[in-house]
C-alpha cells in the first residue's frame, strides 16, 4: 500500500482542489469589467473541473485506506481582473509543481494507478495555467 508521505500528499492536493474549485466559482460571480461575463465562464468551468480532481484523488485516497479531507485551504476570491487572474495562475503553478512531486513518488512506491491519475490531472492543470496566462496576455 501506500506509504503515510503519499497519502499526506493526496490530502494536501484535495484540500487544494476544494480551495480553488471555491476559489475560481466565487471569483466567477465577482468579476467586474469589460471581458467579466467572458472570464467569468472560464471561472466557473475550471472551478468545476477542479471539484472534480478533488472527488478523483479522493475516491483514491479513500481505496488507499485513508479518509480524505473535506477542509479546504483558504480561497482568495477578491481583487481586479488582473489580481483574480495572476493568483490562480500562482494556484495552478503550486499545483503543476505538487502534482509532479506526487507523480513521482507514486512511481517509486510502483503505485501506477496514483501515477497515471497525476499525470491526468497534471495535464488538466497545465492546461488550466495556460488558459489564465492566455487571459492575463502572458
């Protein structure tokens, strides 16, 4: 099974899918400005793929036979377009640079299964990061 260190880190990446996926959906509603309904799309679509990395990596988490958590870190949904955008990009870099390390030591615990998820997810989030990147004009 698992090792203690790969399963804290699965908790840590739920409890950080859980804040972005509030995050991101808040930031939707908030949103003001001349591109805000446009933005504001993508917010709540990433917000709702990102909810659905949290129920993977915990049904994941749960087979291993840990319960995973139901607390997120604290969401920052405040600030102007520009704000909103460089902080989810930030949130999705944590995750790109999380997720790599989680990959990694799933591949050399042999866990193939946590391994492939990552890479799934990793995929998705590096996806999410160009998206904000492209909406901030980076």
């Amino acid at each position: 099974m698992a090792s203690n260190a790969l399963m804290d880190m699965l908790n840590q990446a739920i409890a950080r899918e859980l804040k972005v996926s509030i995050q991101y959906m808040f930031q939707h509603i908030m949103i003001k400005g001349k591109r805000a309904k446009f933005i504001g799309a993508e917010f709540r679509a990433i917000a709702i793929a990102e909810m659905i990395h949290a129920e993977k990596i915990a049904e994941r988490l749960h087979y291993l036979g840990r319960v995973p958590t139901t607390i997120p870190d604290v969401a920052d949904i405040e600030g102007t377009e520009q704000e909103m955008l460089q902080k989810n990009i930030n949130e999705e870099l944590a995750a790109i640079e999380l997720y790599k390390r989680i990959i990694k030591l799933a591949n050399d615990e042999a866990d193939s299964t946590t391994r492939i998820l990552f890479e799934q997810i990793l995929a998705e989030e590096e996806q999410h990061h160009s998206t904000f990147t492209t909406l901030l004009g980076e």
